[in-house]
C-alpha cells in the first residue's frame, strides 16, 4: 500500500511513468495500473474478485 501511494504522490507532482519506475525500481506497467487503478476507483486499495469462494474443508 506504501508503494502505491508514493506511486500516486509523484504522479500528481506531475512524474511520468517512465519516471517514477525508475525511481522505485519497480516495472513501468505496474507504475501504469497502479495510476489506471486509482483514476478508474478512486482508491489503490485491493477490491474483491468475482467468483466462488474457496472451499476450505
């Protein structure tokens, strides 16, 4: 969650994509969803899947 916040941070300081992967070292088309994610919700917190729930027993 930090990461995707400081993501979010830079990218409103007006960073660039390329930008920001590299200054966290982390790959360009993550930077991307995570900025596509947060645009699209709102928020970079992980939503629930659709689908059957696991079964445990």
């Amino acid at each position: 969650e930090f990461q995707r916040g400081t993501v979010i941070g830079r990218h409103l300081c007006n960073k660039s994509s390329r930008e920001i992967s590299s200054l966290l070292n982390i790959p360009q088309s993550t930077v991307s969803c995570i900025i596509r994610m947060w645009k699209r919700l709102g928020t970079t917190a992980t939503q629930p899947r659709s689908g059957r729930p696991c079964k445990l027993t």
